[in-house]
C-alpha cells in the first residue's frame, strides 16, 4: 500500500517535472541566446555611431573597447577590415549588412551581429560585433544544472512528502487490517480507530458497526442456550418428581394436576426466553397483562409451600396498589421466580414481597434477612462459579425487566432487597370510581 501510494505519487511529480523542465529549458536556451544577440547589436550600435565618416579618406577611425568576450570590427565597402579584430576579410553577416540592415548570424563558432555604418543616406561601413559560442552554451548548460537541481530538490521533497502522505494513509488501513484480523482470531472486542481520513474512517465505523451487530447476535445466542438452561432445569425437575411421586399413590389425579400445572408454568418459561431471545432493534411480542394482585396470589400460592419445607416464611404485602393495575405478567412472573428462588438457595430467614404505587410506575420489592457484600457483580453472567448455568438468574431476570422498560437493582445488601421498577397501564374506569380511588 505505501509503495504504491509513493509509486503513484513520484509518476505525478515526474510527469509534471518534465511537463515544465523541457519548456523551460527550452526557454532559458532561446533566452540566453537572445540576450547574446542583443548585447552584441548594442555594442556595434554604440560603435557605429562614433564612426568618423571621413575615415574612407584616410582620416583614423577609432571603436570604443569591446567588452570581455566580444571583438568590435569596421569593414569598408570593398569587406576589409580598417580597424579592431575580426577575419580580414568581412563574412556573410557583413556583406548583407551593406544592404542596409542588421544582420545576425553564426559562423565560425562564433554569434556575429553587424550593424551598417551610414552617411548622407549612404552606407560607408560595417561594425561587426562576435562572441564565442562556447560562452553562451557554457551559461545554457550552467542554467540547465541549475534546473535539474531545482528538479531534484522537488524530486526528494516529492519523495518525503509521498513518504509520509503514504504512511497517513496505510496506517488507518493496517490497523483496520489488524482488527480484522483479531476478530478472524475470535477476538470480537476488537474495534477500528477512528482516524483523520474520511473516507477511511467511514469504513472503520461500517467495520465496528457490522462487529457490534455480530457480537450482539452471538450474545443473544448464547445467552438463549444459557437462559433456556437454567430457567428449564429447575421446572423439568419437580414436573419429573411430580410424576414420579404420582406412580406410587394410587390416587394419581392430585399428581396429574400438580404435573399440569409445572406444565403451563414450563410453557410461560419457555415463552418469556423466546421473547427476550430476540435480537435487538427486532419487534419482540409483548406479554399478556395481569392484574398485580392475581399475579402476587399465583406467586403465593407456589412459593409458600416450598420455602414452608425449609422452615421459612413467606409474607407478601400490596401498598394503596388498585385492583386496576396490570403489568406484563408472563415477564414479571418469571423475574419474580428467579428473586424468590435466589432468596431461597442464597438468602435466609423469611422471604418478603411488597408492592409499592408509585402512580405511574409500581415497585416490588424482595427482601431476605441475607446479606450481600459485592452488588455490583451480582448481576454479570457466571459470577456465582457454580458450573454451567449458575449466575444466570440474576442476569436473566435483568434483561427482562430491562425488555419491559423497567430496571432491577439491589437496593440493600443487608438485609438483601432487590427492587423491580416497572411502568404501568392503568384499565380507565367511570370518573366515580376514579375521584373514590383519589380519595383511598
């Protein structure tokens, strides 16, 4: 990836190099040779004009000094030399400048500019300015090195800054790599940096999303095995010694009854870990309401008889709750049972249930005369370390109550009580029985 990026980058950096080098050294050649000319025609202007017109006569003519590299020649009309330096005999540049015009050329390795000298319209001279060759291309080639340096000075800065630009870009895409990686390793807690680039850093949040999405299906998964588990275990149990005992009587009818009953109740069980099975963000069905004080009665009527076995007591007490109040009650029957059965086997003492009004919420409370020393692992998956399927119940009965828009907590640790808030829906019924029910 970052040789590519730098591969791409230095093509770029050279196609436009040589797009702007070539034109311009072109350039920078056409220029010096130019300038060359035109200090050549100066200099044999400014000879021409101190020409003295009698010189044909024999009077002396006199050129000024020519400049470093530069040789100043007079040719007569007959093409001699009559003073300065140059060939003694005048060349192609001379003889078309006796027409009257300057003329440039190149002969000899040399750049010659002749300019005529003229009098009463008459042309009487020629001044002829050279210089070598081997000077001006010496500045071409000294200009030209200067501009492959620039080039590659822009060449290595090109190079750095792909390096680097390179390195932004890999860098989010390896970690990405990385964690793409670890999830492929099992590692589903792994998640994508977010980075500077944005088109990267929408693929790391697809990327997380998409893991989160698959993390949280796994959960549900595996948190359906768990439930179904532990809340199947205890009522497949007592329907199996129900059944069992009702083989050995010979009235077997109040067993067969009691069996039934263990049945619905598996059903409802059955029914409530489907419901929260489901994933997230899906419709879950929502559970038959029933009235608060039906559902403490059932509840009642189960738990008495087994805390009564182990010399315990059960008291349930209902606070100014109205006969009208429903809740959920498939949900709530089972959180109910995982308290009550978490009192039984953890707690000690006797076993309290109070249902509080709290006008548009109502609150059950389950209290033991236990203590609880760590509440705030009490509710994580497996935290009993009692083999599979133990410390399910506290978690599970969470997530239920977390599924009906409600919350469980411990309130105390001792003596231990937990608390299910949960909203709640009101039957309406005729403003008198309302205005009676404000005033109890």
């Amino acid at each position: 990836m970052r040789q590519r990026v730098v591969r791409v980058a230095l093509t770029a950096v050279l196609v436009a190099l040589v797009l702007l080098a070539v034109p311009l050294a072109l350039a920078i050649r056409s220029s010096l040779y130019a300038g060359q000319r035109d200090a050549l025609e100066r200099a044999a202007l400014a000879a021409a004009v101190r020409v003295n017109p009698d010189y044909a006569a024999g009077d002396p003519a006199e050129l000024p000094a020519a400049a470093s590299g530069q040789r100043l020649g007079l040719y007569d009309p007959r093409l001699l030399l009559r003073t300065g330096t140059g060939p003694r005999t005048g060349d192609d540049a001379v003889r078309r400048a006796l027409d009257g015009k300057v003329s440039r050329s190149s002969s000899g390795g040399e750049l010659v500019v002749a300019v005529p000298v003229s009098h009463a319209e008459q042309v009487i001279g020629v001044v002829r300015a050279s210089s070598p060759l081997a000077d001006v291309r010496g500045r071409v080639l000294a200009s030209w090195a200067a501009l492959a340096g620039v080039a590659v000075v822009a060449l290595t800065v090109a190079v750095l800054v792909a390096r680097r630009q390179a390195r932004a870009l890999a860098a989010p895409l390896e970690d990405l790599s990385r964690h793409c990686r670890a999830v492929a390793e099992g590692d589903l807690t792994a998640r994508a940096a977010p980075s500077t680039i944005a088109e990267i850093d929408q693929v790391a949040r697809t990327h997380n999303d998409m893991l989160h999405s698959l993390t949280e299906l796994l959960r549900h998964e595996r948190n359906f095995t768990a439930n179904a588990s532990h809340q199947l275990r205890t009522p497949l149990t007592g329907l199996q010694l129900t059944l069992e005992s009702g083989l050995a009587q010979d009235d077997a009818r109040p067993a067969l009854e009691e069996a039934l009953e263990a049945t619905r109740r598996l059903h409802e069980t059955v029914e409530e870990v489907l419901r929260l099975s489901r994933s997230a963000g899906l419709p879950r069905p929502t559970a038959p309401d029933r009235p608060v004080r039906e559902l403490l009665a059932r509840t009642e009527e189960r738990w008495h008889g087994l805390l009564a076995r182990d010399g315990r007591r059960l008291e349930l007490a209902v606070q100014d709750v109205p006969d009208h109040v429903r809740v959920p009650g498939g949900p709530v029957a089972e959180i109910l049972q995982v308290l009550l059965d978490n009192a039984r086997v953890h707690g000690r003492g006797t076993v309290s249930v109070t249902v509080r009004d709290l006008d548009d919420a109502f609150a059950l409370d389950v209290a033991d005369e236990g203590t609880v020393d760590d509440g705030v692992r009490l509710f994580e998956r497996g935290h009993s370390g009692g083999g599979p399927g133990a410390g399910i119940g506290l978690a599970l009965a969470r997530d239920l109550a977390v599924s009906l828009g409600g919350r469980l907590s411990l309130a105390r640790g001792a003596p231990t009580t937990f608390t299910l808030l949960l909203p709640v829906r009101r039957e309406r019924t005729c403003p008198q029985d309302d205005a009676g029910q404000r005033r109890r």
